[in-house]
C-alpha cells in the first residue's frame, strides 16, 4: 500500500497508540500483572470467545487463553481477573517460559492490545448521554471494552471468511485455516496454534484452502492479500495515529475481494478505528431495528443516519448492541446494574 494519507485529527482507537495499561511483575516466573484503565470486566469482553477452540483462543471458567507470538517466541498467554470493574487486576501467565529477553512485556503489551485495555470509556459514554437506549445499554454492560486482533491482516482476513456467511460458519472455517496453516505450539501433551503468518497463506494451495470450508474466491482473495504483503507491495500495519478512517477504508477497498463492509468490519477489529461502522452488516441492522423500535428491518442508509448520533463512537455503540442482543438484554431493559 502507498503512503499515508490524511489530515491529522484525533481519532477513536486504542492499544499501542492509545493509553497503556500500567503493568509490573508479580513475582510468579512467566507472570506479569496489568492495570487496566477502569472500568473494565473481563467476563463480560471475553464472552466472545466462550466457544472458541482451546488450542487457539478460548474463555471458561474465568480464563482466557490465546496462542501469541511475543518478540518472537510463540507462547501461550492465559489471564484472569482479580478485583472489580472500577479496580481492575489483570494476572497475565506466560508458557513456555520465555527463553529471550522481551518476551514477558511483549506478551502484557499484546493482551493490552486484544482487549483494548488502554481505553477510556468515559468519553463514550459522555457521548451517548442524549441517547436513552444507548445509555441504558452501556449502563448494563459496564466495562465492556471490544477485543481486537493482533493485526489489520489477521481481521481483514477473518472479515473476508465472513463475507455472506453465518458466522458460526465462519468461525468454524477461520478456526480450520489456522489449524491448518498456523505455527504450532506443543504444550503439556497439547498442541496449540497460531494465527497464520502472511508467508505461510500466500503458499496455500486452492486445495488447503478448500479443505478449510473456503470458497475458491475467497481463497484467491487470501492468497493474493498475503502475496502482496510477501514480496512487499503491501503493508497493512503501517497506519499511524493521524490518517482518517476512511482514508484506511478506501485503500483496502482497492484490494481484489474487499468491499466497504469488509473494510469497515477489519478496522474496527484490526485498527480499533471506534468511528468505523459496518452499517451493511445484517447483525447491526437488526439490533438497531430491534432496540430502537423500528416496525421493519432499517437498510443500510437509515442504519448510518441513526448511527450518527453516536458521533465518533458509531462502531463502539453498534458493537454494544450485538452484545445486548447476544446476552439477551431486552429493548425495554434498561435497568442499570
């Protein structure tokens, strides 16, 4: 991709960039603690993930664990959560040990990432106020921060998967790709996986690809990102602070397979570009139909005309209403708790 574009303004986004979450050893070899800015409830972010494989990313019980690669050491990272949501306590355990300096905060960095640990919620919630639904509904899920990927390639690949598929199809389908062509990690007589490195999927054969559950165009779409990053005529994770939202948007657009909700799905993942919408998305559509009383499904104009109301926060406030709708928060609930 060509150099950045845009004018420097400040955009919602959080992770490297964004405010960190403090962190400190806590003794343990392999562990580490982090400070989230509060509020912030593990239970209710990591959710997402209660079905996940165990051998890629998964959430039981209060655990959370991930296969990561931390200064280059493939490890597994699990967390939990002490405290509470206003004094959030993060443990943060590394295995193996890592064997290079690095590894330790390379990993707390990372899970700061996926989880948005540096995001402050309060000005989101400020901008809401005037929005009784959303209002009640950020009430209700207190600390919800949304998890993001590791990088803009690993979401824009995720998104491209979930192009007009169910997305248990789809998560069945991303969890056969990285089984197949991730690195693995054996571990106590198991074997763990990580997400696939660009070099590994730009030599896939259509043939892999299928055996994944993956059409042959969204194979093609794969392959030729991930050649692209190869031989460098592609960067995906260059994008700093200042560049416009949808200056990113347009450039991925003008990659072979990736539409404008594509786009938008893969910065709001990959880049936590918080002002991103998938308004097309039929999820978001119908939670918004649902929680703001519509008769009829909204299409994807009223959707964005809706949206605008929740500023530069539209992406975070649709993301708040797929998880209402997914933990069974009603229209007319708006208790706060």
């Amino acid at each position: 991709m060509a150099g950045r574009a845009g004018k420097r303004r400040p955009v919602n986004r959080a992770g490297p960039e964004g405010p960190p979450a403090s962190a400190a050893g806590d003794g343990e070899p392999g562990s580490l603690v982090l400070h989230p800015v509060p509020p912030f409830d593990l239970d209710l972010s990591a959710s997402i993930f209660s079905g996940g494989d165990p051998g890629i990313r998964s959430y039981r019980d209060g655990v959370f664990s991930q296969v990561i690669r931390a200064a280059g050491q493939l490890v597994l990272v699990t967390v939990t959560m002490e405290g509470n949501d206003d004094n959030p306590v993060l443990k943060v355990r590394v295995r193996p040990l890592p064997d290079r300096p690095g590894v330790l905060g390379a990993a707390g960095r990372a899970v700061g990432t996926l989880f948005n640990l540096g995001l402050d919620l309060a000005p989101f919630i400020s901008a809401v106020r005037d929005d009784p639904v959303m209002t009640a509904i950020a009430r209700r899920l207190r600390g919800l921060k949304p998890p993001r990927t590791a990088t803009l390639f690993e979401a824009l690949v995720d998104s491209i998967i979930e192009q007009q598929v169910s997305l248990a199809a789809a998560h069945r389908m991303e969890e056969r790709l990285i089984r197949h062509f991730g690195e693995t990690l054996e571990l106590e007589g198991t074997t763990c996986h990580a997400f696939p490195l660009p070099e590994r999927l730009a030599g896939g054969s259509p043939g892999e690809f299928r055996a994944c559950g993956l059409s042959g165009k969204k194979a093609e779409y794969i392959a030729d990102i991930a050649r692209l990053i190869r031989e460098g005529n592609l960067d995906l994770e260059h994008h700093g602070p200042g560049e416009e939202t949808a200056d990113i948007i347009r450039e991925l657009t003008a990659l072979r397979g990736v539409g404008v909700w594509t786009a938008e799905l893969a910065v709001l993942r990959g880049l936590s570009r918080l002002d991103a919408i998938p308004a097309d998305d039929l999820g978001i559509r119908r939670a918004i139909t649902r929680y703001y009383g519509r008769a009829s499904r909204i299409d994807t104009a009223e959707a964005r005309r809706i949206a605008e109301a929740w500023g530069a926060w539209r992406g975070l406030a649709a993301y708040y209403l797929l998880v209402a709708e997914r933990i069974g928060i009603g229209p007319g609930d708006r208790e706060t708790g």
